[in-house]
C-alpha cells in the first residue's frame, strides 16, 4: 500500500524500518479501505508518525488510553519546541490523525466512526449492570450509554455501598434530577435508577422492595397532541433532495423511509443490506428490545433504494445501508446523523417545523396521514409496531373528520 502512495524508494523504506513499521502499514491499508484519498492518508500516516517519535521519547505505551495520550500530545505540539522534522503542520489536522492511529490500534470500531464504544464502564457496579442489561434485556449500547450517566451520578452522591442505601435518598436524588432536567431526561433516570435497583436486588446487593422507593413522575397520558406536518410539507421535503448528487440520493430514500413507513431514525441506522427482500419487496427492521418485523417495500421507496445503492452509494465493506458520503465510508455513529439529514431538509425546503425533533416529525405524520385516508388505529399501530393499540390512541385526537361525527352539539352554541 505505501509504494502507492509515495515514489521514493527510500521514504518508503523508512517508514518500515521505523519502530512502527508493521502498524503503519496496517494503519495505511485501514484508511484505503475506509475511503480516505491518498492525499489525506499521507497527511493522517504523518500525524501517527509523529505521534510515535513523540511517544517514543516520552517513554508512552502506544496502548495506553486515548484520552489521556492525545491530550498529553496536544500539550506537546503547543509547546514553542517541536519534535525535529516534523514541521509547522496544522495541530487540530496532527490530533485527528493521531486519534485515528491510537483507535485502529485498540480496534475500537471504524476509523472516524461515532459509534458508541462498548468500554467496561470505571465502576465495577456499573459495568455489572451494563452485562446483566445485555444478556437478559438485549438492551443497545446506546441506551446503556444514558443509563450510565445517571448511574455514575447516583454513586458519586450516595457512594458504592448499596447495602447502606435508603429510600429518603434515592428519592431526593430523583427530585434533584427533576428540577434541573426536563421530563424526559428525568424520566429516563427514574428508569434507569430502577432497572439498576432491581439488578442490585437480584444479585443480593441491595434491600428486596427498595426500587418501590423511586417515585414516578407526573405524566398524563394522552395529555399532548403528536405533532405533525401537512401532506404538502413532506412532499416538500422530500422534493427538496438533489437526486443529481450521491447525497441527495441518500437523503431522499431515508426520507421515504421514514415519511411512508414510519420508520424510526435508529431503524435507519441499523439497517443492513441483507434486511431488503428484493424478491418478496419486504424490508426486515429490528425496532426497539430487537423486536424484527416485515414492512411492505413500496415501488417508490424501493426505486429510491436501487438507485442509492447502485448509483450513490460509496465502495466499501460496511453492511450498513446508508453509510457516510464522505471519508471514512462506515455507518452512521447514531440516530443524531439520521436527525441531521432531515434537519437539514426542513432548512432547504424553508418548511417550519411544529415541535423540536425531526426525524420522528415524520413517523407521527405518517400515522396521521394514514388515519386522514381512512385506515383503523390497528393499521396504524402494525405500521409503527406498537405492541399495543393503546400507545396508538393518541393518533385519534388528530383525525378531526372521524372526531366530527360524535361530537355533542353544544346547548348554548352552534356545533361545531
């Protein structure tokens, strides 16, 4: 790979005869492999190579954290004293190019890639917990990830002796995280203060009946209307893709996906290229708790898939669907970069949007959409695989013909 990169002999030489001439060549073949030019494989290959004379020097393990390293590299190159024969180049370029190295080092996942890291947590409760969430809840690491920076909360205020814990204290830590979160941060640690209590219980770690003491938050249901766009809106939006350009091709399948089946933004991501039946015009999702099930692949979405994927889609070796359109080619590192591209949508069509949020905009318009068109609340909920109807009653507020029919004349006022 190096002897394509540069034409001296000597300098290619050199860098395999260096202290890490192995790596570097692996390292090289890593970023071909992802999609990089050669251009900026010569520019992240003299990052590593810099970063392995500094460590050397340092005495540094090129195993050691990456956190750590990186920031003791950044020091480093601020210093008016740099290493010799490395030049003056941009220090944020050297940084990134050096945490590119140290991560095809750990093999932590795809070079560049967001995804989120399945490091052993620094508690050993935690991490306990992480491994009991997995294997009987098949729990994401994403969700893991949330919990976590709750738990970690939790411990730092009442310590990592659940023996000594009581309900007075688990309370007011729920309080105090209501007060300074919204309702769904605050929710989301009421559930993970539970879920992490009845696991201390299973395991003998803490009293039986303990996780009766995490108070539930005020919620009523059905109390909000789902926000949604008109029909006009949603064609705007999908009209507002480049279908000339390889993302505008993506954009505008992702956009179909969610807009006609309702699909959620972690769906897209997790989407794999032996999920589409071509023959049977299905498309297998695997939604939330791993639940997998069949949706109909429409004439429109699936043309809007072939020509993607034939024509707009990089080379690489992700599984992935709908992967970056720019170096490195991997998967999306989570449902913020499908978030993103519908963001980005609303912008070019100058459509306003209803509510905060943006990709499940769409999965609430497509149920109303379906209802105004006269289907049941039961065809509603198989689209959007809810396990029960009930979570689909909310849709019913907003169909305001079927509404129109039971509504009671008032007796001092016209009916409306």
């Amino acid at each position: 790979m190096l002897t394509d990169l540069f034409e001296s002999a000597a300098r290619i030489q050199a860098l395999r005869d260096g202290p890490c001439g192995t790596m570097l060549d692996g390292f090289t073949q890593a970023l071909a492999r992802n999609g990089y030019a050669p251009l900026t494989i010569r520019r992240h290959l003299r990052a590593a190579e810099h970063f392995v004379h500094w460590a050397k020097r340092a005495g540094m393990s090129l195993s050691a954290t990456i956190g750590p390293a990186l920031e003791r590299f950044r020091r480093h190159l601020q210093r008016a004293g740099r290493c010799p024969h490395f030049g003056h180049t941009f220090q944020l370029q050297i940084l990134h190019g050096a945490r590119l190295f140290l991560t095809y080092l750990q093999d932590l996942g795809p070079l560049g890639g967001r995804t989120v890291k399945s490091t052993v947590p620094s508690s050993p409760l935690i991490a306990g917990f992480h491994q009991w969430m997995r294997q009987m809840r098949g729990t994401c690491a994403i969700t893991l990830s949330n919990y976590g920076r709750h738990l970690r909360a939790l411990l730092t205020r009442l310590g990592d002796k659940p023996g000594t814990w009581d309900a007075r204290g688990l309370r007011q830590f729920v309080l105090d995280g209501s007060r300074t979160y919204g309702w769904a941060a605050a929710k989301t640690r009421t559930t993970a203060l539970r879920m992490f209590l009845r696991y201390l219980i299973a395991e003998g770690q803490c009293a039986s009946g303990l996780e009766g003491a995490v108070p539930v938050l005020a919620h009523w249901r059905l109390s909000s209307l789902p926000r949604y766009l008109s029909d006009d809106d949603v064609e705007r939006l999908i009209a507002s893709c480049d279908i000339a350009s390889p993302v505008g091709k993506r954009d505008r399948a992702i956009l179909l996906l969610l807009a006609r089946l309702g699909l959620r933004a972690g769906d897209i991501v997790q989407m794999q290229l032996h999920d589409i039946d071509w023959k049977g015009a299905w498309i297998h999702v695997s939604g939330k708790g791993h639940r997998e099930t069949r949706l109909p692949l429409s004439h429109e979405v699936g043309k809007a898939l072939v020509t993607y994927l034939t024509r707009g889609r990089p080379q690489t070796d992700a599984d992935a669907v709908f992967v970056r359109c720019c170096a490195p080619f991997c998967a999306f590192g989570s449902h913020c970069a499908v978030s993103v591209i519908v963001d980005r949508a609303f912008s070019r069509a100058g459509v306003t949007r209803p509510s905060r949020g943006a990709a499940h905009l769409l999965r609430h318009s497509a149920a109303t959409s379906m209802l105004r068109h006269g289907a049941s609340l039961y065809e509603v909920a198989a689209l959007l695989r809810h396990r029960s109807v009930a979570t689909t009653e909310i849709y019913a507020k907003v169909d305001v013909t079927a509404l129109r029919r039971i509504a009671q004349v008032w007796p001092e006022g016209q009916p409306c």
